[in-house]
C-alpha cells in the first residue's frame, strides 16, 4: 500500500505542476526577473533563405509564394526554396509555374524523391542553403509583412541560435479551434518569460529560424519544434521566442483534425521523454532545468499520470476517504469528457475538460503507434487548416 501512496502522489503532483503549479510560478517569476525584454538589432540584415515544406499543397502553396514575394525585407537578401516532399497534387506544377512568372526573385524547388516527412524535407533541402540564416516554415502559414525582419533582428549575439515567432489562429469561431486558441495563447505567456530569462523549451513549426551554421539534421521521425531548442539547450546556446514576428494560421476546426494532430505531435514521445531526463541536471542547465521540468517532462508524463493514479485510487478506495474522493473526481472528470464529445455542448468547463481529456488520450495513442511500429515520420494533413 505505501507504494501504491507514493504512486498517487506522485502523480497527483506531476499533473498538478504541468497544468497549474508550473504556470502560475513562471508568472511569479517573470515579474520578479524579466525586467527587461530581449534586445534587437534592426540594422542587422544577413541574406537569409526562407524554406517552404510541401506536400500536396495545391490549395494554399500559391497564396504562400506570394506572400513571401511581399513581405518587407530586402528581395537581394531572400531567397526562397520550396522543399516538395514527394508531392503528387500539382504543388511542383504551381510552384515551377509561379517561378518563371516572377524572375525577379530568388525562389527555388527543390523535389524530395522519397516521401520521409517534413524533418527530412528540411535535411535534404537545407544542403542547397548558402545563407547566414535560415527561416522555416509550413505551407498554410502567412507571415506579417515584416516577420523576417523580426526574426533576424533577434540574432544579437553568437550565443542566439534560434527564433521563434508567434503563431496566431486566425479561425476562433467554434468551440475546438477556441479550446486550441485557449491553451496556445497561455502557452506562449511562458515561452516568452523563459525567453527573457534564459531559452525556451519549444518552438512552432509556422515561424521559426536559425543560423545556417548551426543547422543541425534530426532523424525524420524527430520534429523541430521539440528536438531544436532542447538541442541547443545542450550545448550551451539559448533559443529565443519573439513575439513581434507573427505567422497567421487556422487552427483545426473539428475534434477528428484536432486530436490527428494531437497524436501526430506525440509521435516521438518515448524518446523525448527520456531524452530530457538529461535536462534536469539544474547545475549545469541552470533555469532551462525548472523550464523543462514544468513545461515539457510533466506534461510528457501526463498520460502516465493518469492511468497511475486512476489505478492507485481505485485500489486505495478503502484506505482513505480522499482516495474515494479522488477516484470519483476522476470519473466525474471523464464522464464530463465523454458528454462534451457526444453532445458539442457550450459549457466552457465541459469544454475545457474535454480538449484536456483529449489531450492526454492523444499521448497514449501516440505511445502505444510508437510501441506497434505505427508512428511515422509523415502524416496526412488536416484539411479543416486549409
């Protein structure tokens, strides 16, 4: 029974500081540290290449291409290079099309053979890349006018390695995309005091940038957004998050696109897990320690969590009237789940709680695709984001 208790608490714990403790100290924290925002250069302009990976991106490629022709940074400067990864639409047909109408910009293709996913795209396609700084983005995102210039102007030091702007969901109509609205915007709150402070944990596929030099290849089944600034982390340089460098896209608009992209997230989640254990050395890492503790290693066990705590509360039930509270506090909380999935009703609580039940149910698909050899570096895209 003792271990069944330490079980309970243990992760009672590990789900209460990724959802509330980690959040409200990082707020605590920033007013007593960040007092100062992080410097930018504006005179600095490298020449940069912004890469674009595709596939089957017929629908919004074009919109994409000619929002990077306008944005407002010098064309002598920018290059674009459009990484296709095996695409099968007439993505390579727009694009070539779209390069011989307009010779006065840089902007190239290049054709991934095998499809392996967008971490693979960006490998193959960053060995053409000649500029100081490379900027990355998705096919549907659309950058602000002057969101590369944001970017680089954050590159004040050799020590900064890595940018990344802010993602705003263009589509908070209905009740999923606003749930995803919800915890995004709260999410960027702390990637941006962490920032101040020292780096952040992750980053976001729609905007983000690196120096050249310091590229560094991934396994395809690894993304950007977690493997980067853990990455750098390592090595002793900082990832920064600057919010004046602004990619729009839509959010997905139903459950199904929603949770697929839940799912796709966790496709790598056994390996980050216990690849970040190495992160909590708080004498060497300093600050990304707590960061990555709070933000990313308690919400990675969030799945474990609840299926240990459900299993030790149902079993302690005699022992204790709180277990007996706990375990009927939890059947409460998935009923509601359950409700808000069957019925779509409007309730902001049984909304909450749903897309957070959906979340950790997300992680368990995620490891159990990853236990049966089905998690796959590539991924069919939500079309509810075109």
């Amino acid at each position: 029974m003792i271990i069944l208790k330490i079980i309970f608490w243990i992760s009672l714990y590990v789900i209460f500081w990724a959802m509330i403790g980690y959040p409200i100290s990082l707020k605590l924290i920033g007013k007593i540290f960040c007092n100062k925002e992080n410097r930018k250069d504006y005179k600095y302009q490298p020449t940069v290449t912004l890469l674009i990976v595709a596939h089957n991106e017929e629908k919004v490629i074009l919109d994409k291409l000619n929002n990077a022709i306008s944005l407002n940074y010098s064309s002598d400067k920018l290059e674009i290079l459009v990484s296709s990864d095996n695409s099968t639409d007439n993505t390579n047909d727009i694009v070539k099309k779209f390069i011989k109408e307009n010779q006065q910009y840089k902007i190239k293709l290049y054709e991934v053979k095998e499809r392996k996913g967008k971490t693979n795209a960006q490998n193959e396609a960053q060995k053409l890349v000649k500029s100081e700084i490379l900027v990355m983005t998705d096919a549907n995102s659309i950058f602000e006018k002057n969101a590369i210039k944001e970017l680089v102007s954050s590159f004040t030091s050799e020590e900064i390695v890595y940018v990344c702007g802010k993602l705003d969901y263009i589509n908070k109509e209905n009740e999923t995309s606003q749930s995803e609205s919800t915890y995004w915007n709260i999410d960027l709150e702390m990637r941006e005091t962490e920032s101040k402070i020292q780096t952040i944990t992750a980053g976001n596929g729609a905007i983000y940038a690196c120096r050249t030099k310091d590229y560094h290849e991934f396994e395809p089944i690894e993304c950007h957004d977690s493997a980067m600034p853990f990455y750098y982390a390592m090595i002793g340089k900082r990832a920064i998050f600057n919010k004046e460098a602004i990619a729009y896209e839509k959010a997905g608009e139903n459950d199904q696109d929603e949770f697929k992209r839940k799912v796709r997230m966790n496709r790598d989640i056994l390996q980050i897990m216990f690849r970040g254990l190495r992160a909590l050395n708080i004498f060497k890492y300093k600050w990304f320690s707590y960061f990555y503790f709070g933000h990313r290693t308690c919400r990675q066990f969030l799945w474990t969590a609840h299926i240990m705590i459900f299993i030790a509360s149902f079993i302690l039930i005699q022992d204790n009237i709180l277990y007996l509270l706990a375990f009927l506090g939890q059947i409460i909380i998935y009923a509601m789940a359950i409700i808000g999935s069957i019925t779509k009703k409007k309730n902001k609580i049984v909304k909450m709680t749903f897309y957070y039940c959906m979340t950790v149910f997300a992680q368990v698909v995620g490891v159990k695709n990853i236990l049966t050899g089905q998690a796959k570096p590539f991924w069919e895209k939500a079309e509810s984001t075109r």
